[in-house]
C-alpha cells in the first residue's frame, strides 16, 4: 500500500537489459522511470549511474511517492534505457485470504495533522484534518467510534463536526491506526534514559 510521501519497494527482473546499457551520464539510471498509476516514483539518493542490477534476477529498487490519485488498484510499470525488464507479479500482487479482491499498489489518503485532540462528548466541535488523497470520492470521518460530519473537502484537507458521544473515551489501551486523533505530549521539564518523557494528556477535558 501507498500513500503520500511513503517510501515503496518495486520488485523487479531486468531480464537482459543490463547488458545492453552502456556509458550513462552522471545523473541517469539504468531504468528511465518508474511508475505506479502513472504517477512517477522518486529514486533520487536511493538509484544512480553506478546501481547495478543483475540479470534474469529478483531486483528491488526503493524510492518515495508523489502526489497521485487514490485508488484501491494501481498499476506498476518501468521504462529501461533499452531491451526490455518485466514487473515480478508475484512479489507486486497482493490478494485478500479468499483470493477475492487483489491488487499490485493500492494508494491511500494520509493524514499529517488533525486541529484538535481534545473535546466534549456534547458534539458540535469542529475539527480539520490536512493531509493528500481527500479528493478522491466520498470522504466519511469517524472519531472515537462517532460519525463527524464532513462539512467541506479538497485534495489537502477536510472539515467535519464531531457528534453527541455518550461517555467519555477509553484511553487506558492504545488505539490501532495512523496518525490518529489520541496523542501524546513531551513534557519538557522531564528527562527519562537519555530522552524526554512521553506523558499522554492530562487534560481533563473529555476526549473525542
């Protein structure tokens, strides 16, 4: 799976094709480019003139993700200065347990900052979340279990309204997910094995 700005392994066989470059300049690879979607992927401090792939081998090549469209199944090509390398489809391709719904790059919507953290099980607190993908479709919000209303959307951010919440959130055990709502502060005035103190919030507001 991608997102924005992740780092992603391409499983490759250049077949022949190592054989036939010769003499590239500073500044090229043995591959023109790399793409997934047809979205470029950057291989910049990570592939160069000098990398050498070896021939009618499994090869990988890390590089980052740019912008690019949200989409549960994307395609991944390379393009080689000549001859011709194929895409490991074994390694590329992902499949769920029964085989039903399979895919070679799947792209997701990353979240990289969220307005608030804290808030009050009444609702009607307005929340923004920024990040890249949020133009791809319906975008629907749950926090701490409760829908927020998506109030306005665009490729970089959202906004939505927290719902009524019943009780308060359970922070005693650790949420799954990325970049979520529930986070923690440094205390500076702590320090703890050669780093500052990781203390959870101690607000006494109730959490959303």
């Amino acid at each position: 799976m991608t997102y924005y700005e992740s780092v992603t392994e391409v499983w490759f066989n250049p077949m022949n094709t190592m054989t036939l470059i010769k003499d590239l300049d500073g500044d090229e690879l043995p591959f023109i480019n790399a793409k997934i979607g047809g979205n470029l992927i950057d291989f910049e401090n990570r592939v160069d003139s000098e990398t050498s792939f070896s021939n009618w081998k499994l090869n990988t090549a890390r590089g980052q993700i740019g912008e690019g469209t949200i989409s549960n199944n994307q395609n991944i090509t390379m393009m080689w200065e000549t001859g011709t390398g194929a895409i490991q489809e074994v390694e590329s391709k992902m499949c769920d347990f029964n085989n039903t719904n399979c895919y070679q790059a799947k792209s997701l919507p990353v979240i990289f900052e969220i307005s608030e953290n804290v808030g009050y099980i009444t609702g009607g607190q307005n929340i923004t979340v920024k990040g890249f993908g949020f133009d791809a479709g319906k975008v629907n919000a749950v926090i701490d279990g409760k829908n927020c209303t998506v109030t306005a959307s665009s490729r970089y951010e959202f906004d939505c309204t927290l719902q009524l919440k019943e009780t308060e959130s359970d922070l005693s055990h650790p949420y799954v997910g990325q970049h979520g709502a529930t986070r923690y502060f440094t205390n500076s005035t702590e320090h703890h094995d050669g780093g500052w103190l990781r203390i959870q919030n101690a607000h006494t507001y109730n959490n959303t």
